[in-house]
C-alpha cells in the first residue's frame, strides 16, 4: 500500500494592507495582508486545518506582524 500525505503551512494573499513604518528595517511602505494556517494533506486533498491567523506583512524586508 502506497500513501501520499504531506504537513506544512498554506499561506493566502489577501490583498494590499495598510501603510506601516516597519519595526525591523524602519521603512515606511504598504504591507500586504495574508491568512496562514497549517494543513494536513493526503494525496494532495487538504484534510485538515488549523492554527489560522492573519499577519500583515512588510513589503521590503517581510516581518510579519499579526492582527
């Protein structure tokens, strides 16, 4: 018997975000919007989805700040 699963992180852009002095590299740019969360997959179906959570992320160094 042959089984295809795999474990990661799925991350979904969700659009342009507001505009931030970034903590890290102290630029001020737009940032972009994204929804993570972990997934478990069996042959390459998503099973299982957990731990979401949406993050603004810089556009020129790319910290990620949660919301």
């Amino acid at each position: 018997m042959f089984l295809l699963f795999g474990f990661g992180t799925k991350r979904q852009n969700l659009g342009p975000g507001q505009n931030r002095t970034c903590p890290r590299c102290h630029n001020t740019t737009q940032w972009l919007r994204i929804r993570e969360s972990k997934q478990f997959t069996l042959f390459f179906v998503p099973v299982a989805r957990w731990g979401r959570r949406q993050l603004e992320q810089c556009g020129i160094c790319g910290t990620a700040v949660e919301m």
